[in-house]
C-alpha cells in the first residue's frame, strides 16, 4: 500500500512540474488522474483491512 501512495505522489509531483512549463489546463487531468488513483487506492485498502 505505501508504495502506491509514494507511486501516487511522484505522479503528483510530476503533474505538477508538467502544470508549471505546459499551463494549468492540459495538467489538471494528470493531477485529476492522480488524486483519484491515490483516493481509490486508499479506499481499497481500508475494505481490505479488518
């Protein structure tokens, strides 16, 4: 599970250097995609866990 969060944040962390040189609204998708992904995978583990 941590190592989707850190995968999660790096993709963040790019999404965000990529909305610096390219302009907020071809990046929010990224940033969308991203958040997503880590809301998913947080959600997933807690039905996971007992």
């Amino acid at each position: 599970m941590a190592e989707k969060i850190k995968r999660a944040i790096q993709l963040m962390k790019i999404a965000a250097e990529k909305t610096r040189k390219y302009g907020k609204q071809r990046c929010s998708n990224a940033l969308e995609a991203a958040g997503e992904a880590l809301y998913t995978g947080v959600k997933n583990n807690m039905k996971m866990s007992p």
